[in-house]
C-alpha cells in the first residue's frame, strides 16, 4: 500500500509537511510519515513504496539507540495503542486506518521546537563542499579555511573526512532554502546556553550513531536533527537519522575526492536532471522502475543499518 496522503476523519491536522502529516491529540500529536518523496524543494505525485516506513522504523531504532544520550519524544508505536488513543481523541472509526498507518505512525510528545536545524559533519560533503570549493578558490594558497565558524585545511578533497565532526546549524526557512550559519550564530539566535546544549547534544548522537553505523559498513557523512524543548529540558523530535535526513555511504565503496553515492533518493535526483523540468511545481510522475529502485535503496539503508528486514 502506497501511501501520498492521509486524512483521519475527526482529527485535527496540525501540519501537512513534505513527507508527514501531523495530528493534534490534544495532549500529544499523531505523526504519519508517508510515502511522498520532496526533490529540489518539490514534492511529486509519485510516491515511493515502503519510505513512510522506513522512516519511521529507522528513527525509533535510533531513538531507542541514543535514548541515554538524549530523551525524544516517543509516547507509543503500537499500533493497537495508537488506534484506541486516536479513536478517544474523536477519530471516527479508528480500525478502518490500520492498514494505512500501520508502522509508519507514532504519537509523540508535544514540544517547542527550537527555530535552527542541528546540522553535524563528519565529511565534506553536499553544500559544505560547494562553499567550501568556492572560497578555496578565492583564497587558492592553501592556507586554512574558516567555513560557518569552523577552520578547516586548505587541502581537503569532496567527500574527505574532517578533522573532527563539525556542528553547522542552519536557519528553518519557510520558504526557499534553509540558510547555513555558525555555532557562534545558532547561540546568538536561541541564547548562549541553550545553544551550546544544543550542540554538545548534537555532536553526541552523531558520535553514538557514526561509531555503531561503522560496525555495519555504513558511513553516516551527516545528518540534521530537531530538538525541541519541553519544560526544562531537551528532547529529540521529528525524525532521527533517517536517508531522508542524513547523507549515507557504503564504506566498501567509498572512495574520497568525488561525490559518493547514498542510500536515499538519488535515483530520482539523476532522472529527474534529464528531463525538461525546471524543477517548479507541478513536479514529473516519476516511472514506477525509479520508484522501485529508489524503494530498494530506502529499504536497503534500513537492513544495513538495523540488519533487520522491513
């Protein structure tokens, strides 16, 4: 079952994002990940077989994984418990959704998210590599580099591991691109307590996952998370290293000095680049043997990282 959409009659829907579709409970949200697949900022009519679930499958294995590093914000998977707690929140006749929600929900607590993503580096990659290979270029004598606050050696290649794992937030843009910004810049926006907090937290799940994902073969090159506040403390909300929210590479073939390839939608990115779209809304159906190799990659990050079948 291919799922694009949901609406849960009686329910409030709190928000319609790319991918999730949120409830309010009341006392707690319903978060449905769907099979939608957003590229260049659009989302197509396409959906992606089995991606609503491993997004969910593989942020609860995390949850529960970091859980000692961090508190998040998990009430309940169970789909029982989560049919009985949505029926008593007013959803008419519950049973008639399991099918549609099945492994792919769960009800969470309700939080203040913090206005920055919690960006964290291990390589250089994606948007850091272009800025990084832009201001190589106007320096060009090797001196070191300062990127968002972080120095970096002037002699890096794509796809290099760093130093050290680097925390580079970005602003939460509602329209457009989010905006990369400093550590320095993050604790001028949320206060200078919280947002060292917000870091050491980060740069420590990164750590957890990075070393245990190693042991399966899988290079987490970055990820971004959402943290929230809820009454005095931090908690880890939305989604947790997921292909969706992280850059994922298979060790045997990783190669640095050129763009590696991931567990995630880049299947659709390529094909879609060959086509006369000038990647506005509406976006392309996508042929269903993308949207099963795609469905192959998702499934196949969630095996290698979990070793278990969805």
């Amino acid at each position: 079952m291919i799922v694009t959409s949901t609406d849960i009659a009686g329910l409030k829907k709190h928000i319609t994002g790319k991918v999730r579709d949120v409830y309010d409970l009341g006392d707690a949200l319903l978060i449905v990940a769907t099979d939608r697949l957003s590229a260049f900022d659009v989302v197509l009519p396409t959906g992606i077989p089995d991606k609503g679930r491993v997004l969910t499958q593989i942020s609860l294995f995390w949850f529960e994984m970091t859980s000692d590093v961090v508190d998040n914000h998990v009430i309940t998977d169970d789909i029982d418990d989560i049919l009985s707690r949505i029926g008593a929140a007013g959803a008419n006749d519950p049973e008639r959704y399991r099918e549609m929600i099945a492994g792919r929900s769960m009800i969470v607590t309700k939080t203040k998210p913090y206005p920055i993503e919690c960006v964290v580096r291990g390589y250089l990659s994606g948007s850091a590599w272009k800025e990084y290979s832009a201001m190589r270029e106007v320096c060009g004598n090797g001196d070191p580099i300062v990127l968002h606050g972080v120095e970096l050696p002037g002699d890096m290649v794509e796809s290099q591991i760093l130093p050290r794992p680097v925390f580079t937030p970005s602003t939460k843009e509602s329209e457009g691109h989010d905006i990369n910004i400093s550590a320095a810049r993050a604790r001028e926006i949320v206060g200078e307590e919280e947002g060292t907090q917000l870091e050491a937290i980060s740069l420590a799940v990164y750590k957890r996952a990075s070393e245990y994902a190693a042991q399966r073969g899988v290079i987490i090159a970055d990820t971004k998370f959402e943290i929230g506040r809820l009454h005095d403390r931090m908690i880890l909300i939305d989604e947790a290293l997921t292909p969706d929210s992280s850059r994922f590479w298979d060790a045997e073939t990783y190669q640095p000095g050129k763009s590696q390839p991931s567990f995630d939608k880049q299947f659709v990115r390529d094909f879609l680049l060959t086509l006369d779209w000038d990647q506005t809304y509406p976006g392309p159906e996508l042929p269903m043997e993308i949207a099963e190799r795609t469905a192959d990659k998702y499934r196949e990050a969630y095996y290698k990282i979990t070793g278990r079948q969805l």
